[in-house]
C-alpha cells in the first residue's frame, strides 16, 4: 500500500470523526425541558432537568433549599431558557459547563 494512499484515507476518517463529534455535541446541548406546575418546589425542576435532559446540576445545598416556589408551564423548551425562566426572580444565578449547570 502507498504511504500517500494510507495518509489520505486517515486524514477522511479523521475529518469523519470530528464532524461526528461535532454533531453530537451540538444536539446535546439543545435538551428539551417539559414541566407543568404551580406552586412546586424548585427542587422538583432541579430534578426534572436530571431526569430530561441527563445532566446532574450542582449547587450549594443552602441556595437550592433558599429559593422560592415556582409556577411553570413548559413543553419542550431549551435547557438554557429553562433555567433562565426558573431562575427569574430567584437569588440564584447558573452557568452551563461542560458537564452540566451549575447554580
């Protein structure tokens, strides 16, 4: 086999690779969020995040048992405007890292 012949075909399967990862990675961020209720405790978004989308969220147990009740009525919303819809009036700020969010 040529030495020329075998480098391009690696440098394809490569290029196949990352593009594969790519496109895995960028539906991963786009989790889709469904939750309906009034008066629930944040805890129970917190948890519907987990159970959603897979992500664990991290947060000092203190902020968590600190913020208020929510009322929501959600289908299918982006994880990112989840958050920001849950946290809206609440002393809690989030980020979202390579692992998941973090309060």
């Amino acid at each position: 086999m040529n030495k020329i012949y075998l480098s391009r075909v690696m440098k394809i399967i490569i290029f196949l690779l990352v593009a594969g990862f790519t496109t895995v990675s960028a539906s991963s961020y786009s989790q889709q969020i469904t939750l309906k209720g009034k008066n629930i405790p944040f805890s129970t978004a917190i948890n519907a995040i987990r159970k959603q989308s897979g992500y664990t969220v991290f947060g000092a147990k203190k902020v968590l048992e600190s913020a208020s009740p929510i009322s929501i009525d959600v289908k299918d919303m982006p994880l990112a405007q989840f958050l920001e819809k849950i946290t809206q009036g609440q002393p809690i700020a989030y980020a979202i890292g390579g692992i998941g969010p973090a309060l």
